[in-house]
C-alpha cells in the first residue's frame, strides 16, 4: 500500500495548531476521518508520515474564489485551480456565481456541482447569484447543501449588480441562508471613472485605481448593507473589506453568535498602493489595493476579531488580458497557490501569531458558514489537513506556477515557509512537491436549519 492510496494514516509527532494552541501529536486517519489523536498513538499497517519538526494545521476553507468555470476557462477551470489550490494548503473552497452561464437558476448551480465532482481536487462548494429578479429562484436554495447567497453590490467581473433598493431588501429577507456581497457603489466609481478619463484619456495611470474605486464607494456600500442587515435580521457576510473606515461598522470578539460578519483577503493584508509602481495591473483588483494605513487597520481588525474570516478571491486572467492598459485590464489576481505561504510570512513577521492564521482561515469559517465535520482536527472530523515546514523557504516562480494563467502576483518573492503534505477528506493528494492521481473530494455540507 502506498500513501496516495492508504486507507489508515499515521502522522506522527507533527505539532499541532488546533483551537488556539500547539501540541505535539500523532493523529491516525482511517476511512477518510480522523480516528485517533494522542500522543503516541500505535496503528498496524498504516502508512505513516513521519511529521517531527513540521507544524500541523486544519486545511485552508476560501470561502471566495473564482475558479472560471463553466465558460470562462481559458483564464482557470476547477481542477486546475484546485489543483494549484491544493499544493497551497486549501483543502475546501466556495466558488462564486458570475461565471458563463452564470449561476443564478437552481439548474445551472446543479450543473456546476456536477463539473465540481468531476473536477475538484478539494472539497467544494458553489455560491447561487442573486439578481435583480431572480427572487422567487433564490428562495428554493437548499441551505444544508449550498454555501451562501452572493450579492454584487458593486459591479465587478460580470454583470450581476443588483442595484434596486427593493430587490435588495427583499432578498435580505427571504434569503433562506446566509448572504455574501462585494460592497462598492457603483454609480461613485462611474463618476470617477469619467473623472479620470476627462484627466488621462484611456491611459490612466494603475496608481489611481484606489482613487477610482474609492474608499467612499466601499463605505457607503458596506454601511447600507449592514444597514439592510440590522432591519431585516439577514445573516450577512461582507467580503474583502480594504478601508479604515469600515472596520468601524463590525463588533471586535469572536465569531460565535453574529449576525454580522466580516472578511479580509490575502493580498489586501500584503500590499498597498504603494506596491503599483512594481506589480502594476498584476495587483488590480476591485475593490482595490488601497492605502498602507489601511492595510494595518484590516491587519488590527484581523487581530481583534472585527475581521472573522481571511479569504483570497483567487481570480485569475490571462497574462495577456493582464497587459492591457488601465481600463481594458480586467481586475482580479490568482493567489491559492501561495495564500497560506503568504499568511504565514505575515507570522514570521510578527504580524500575526500561526493561531490567528488557524482561527480566520478554518475554524471561524466552519463556524460562520456551519460547515459540517470540517474546520478542526478532531476525532471523528474529516480529515482535511495541511503538514507545513515553517522552515523552509521557496520561491515563487513561473516554473512551478500551477495556476492556468501562469502568472503570480508574488512573483519573485521567497516565501520562508512550504507547504510539504495536504490531505483531502483523508486522502493525500499532495506530498513533498508531487500530486496523487486525481481524485475528486467531497461536496461541503452544512448543519444549518
């Protein structure tokens, strides 16, 4: 029996990261859970990973990305995606809806859970888009098997911004589960966008784009969200918060019992408008890279829990769509291959402590989105796992780019940890820099009522 196949694993003397603390232990996986955790634990005929000196942590859960499939796969499909999402440590992630077509009917969100059994190398799950008109659909969502309802707030990649008050109220009412928004207001960044072409003709200059999708836009989005939220008692998450400013609107502590939640993303923790002169369209992103203040607001906000959970918003272009100028450069950046390297160079920096990484990427996401059997290494949990050398560094480059699009926005930066091992609902599909044969993992459920 080999490791890629085995159905009874020992991880042995692995360091444990797991609900705020660090213990040194072996943990058996058998029939895709994990059986046993102690700290000597003996297991016949099991493959063992012998894990000393590497730190153990719960899988990566990215509640946003954008993996481009169906229709848009020239830039990723699933199974590239995941694949690269894989060898960085996720084991689940939650797709979005603007897509072609895009997911916002019952029967094209089955039909992407059907391109996701096929396809995923993790476990998955895929958000229904709301629309302007889609209401009486969106009511039918199952909230035990589907991730969230996604509101565009602010027009972004595709064309599904809701901009009707009372579309939006009502789907904040009947939303039978939890509800996600991009929150820019779009009629603002119009107006600076005509403000700026009146300036600069078509070549406007990439460092003005958080000048474009301005903070006022984000804030006065978000707040009207949280707004609509507070009167209606909807569940709502806002996604990849960039200002100072809406920190405010968010209450500090743990996750546990809100109603209201927030998240951060990785490159918006990373970068700042300083970062344009290098990384130009490569870091354009909506909403956008913003202010280094801002950057160390979001990073306190992780800190005291007003930021619940981190997230990537992997969304990948082609390298050539990337070189076009300001406004035909579409926005986005693909970052699962390197997002927990990335997060834990924030913690060798002392930006954060590897608990809080632990925390915002897997254990407050089960929580949030009440993900069933997966977020924490417990007994009887699937076993979604991650084996990581703090210790070892690696650079990132085009060679051992997995992404479809080839390109990374950390191009050139030697991260000074590695991803050595990620387990897949018990199965290993990544170890010491090669892949399994391709298996799919499994559809997210959720304990929800």
């Amino acid at each position: 029996m080999s490791l890629w196949n085995a159905d009874r694993l020992l991880i042995s003397q692995a360091t444990m990261v797991n609900e705020g603390q660090q213990q040194v232990v072996d943990v058996l996986v058998e029939n895709g859970r994990i059986s046993k955790i102690g700290a000597q634990v003996s297991a016949d005929n099991a493959e063992v990973i012998d894990a000393q000196g590497l730190m153990l942590l719960p899988g990566m859960i990215d509640d946003q990305v954008h993996f481009r499939d169906p229709g848009l796969t020239s830039k990723g499909d699933i199974f590239t995606e995941s694949r690269a999402a894989v060898a960085g440590g996720t084991t689940s992630f939650m797709e979005m809806p603007n897509v072609k077509p895009t997911t916002t009917t019952i029967a094209n969100l089955e039909a992407k859970y059907e391109l996701g059994a096929q396809k995923a190398w993790t476990n998955y799950s895929f958000y229904f888009g709301a629309t302007n008109d889609n209401l009486e659909e969106l009511k039918q969502v199952n909230p035990n098997t589907v991730c969230g309802v996604k509101i565009f707030m602010g027009a972004s990649t595709g064309n599904m911004l809701v901009d009707r008050e009372q579309a939006l109220r009502d789907i904040f009412t009947h939303s039978p589960t939890l509800i996600t928004t991009h929150c820019e207001d779009t009629p603002m960044i119009k107006a600076q966008e005509e403000k700026y072409r009146a300036k600069y003709g078509e070549d406007v200059p990439i460092e003005m784009h958080p000048q474009i999708r301005c903070r006022e836009a984000c804030y006065k989005s978000s707040s009207f969200a949280v707004q609509l939220a507070k009167e209606t008692g909807a569940d709502l998450h806002i996604l990849h918060l960039t200002t100072a400013e809406e920190m405010d609107l968010f209450e500090p502590g743990p996750v546990e019992g809100k109603k209201i939640t927030a998240e951060a993303c990785v490159h918006h923790l990373w970068f700042s408008d300083e970062d344009y002169k290098t990384r130009g369209t490569y870091i354009k992103c909506n909403p956008a890279i913003k202010s280094k203040s801002d950057r160390e607001a979001i990073r306190q906000a992780v800190r005291d829990g007003r930021i619940d959970i981190i997230a990537t918003d992997h969304a990948p272009h082609t390298d050539e769509e990337k070189q076009n100028s300001y406004f035909m450069a579409p926005a986005g950046l693909p970052q699962v291959q390197q997002s927990l390297s990335a997060l834990l160079d924030m913690v060798h920096d002392g930006v954060f402590d590897i608990e809080t990484i632990v925390q915002k990427t897997a254990h407050n996401v089960a929580i949030r989105y009440q993900v069933a059997e997966r977020g924490y290494i417990r007994e009887g949990y699937w076993a979604d796992l991650v084996l990581v050398d703090m210790n070892k560094p690696h650079t990132d480059d085009k060679a051992h780019n997995l992404y479809k699009c080839q390109w990374s926005p950390w191009e050139g930066h030697t991260f000074k940890s590695s991803v050595m091992t990620t387990i897949v609902s018990g199965k290993v599909k990544y170890h010491q820099g090669e892949f399994a044969d391709f298996t799919p993992g499994h559809r997210l459920l959720f304990n929800r009522q």
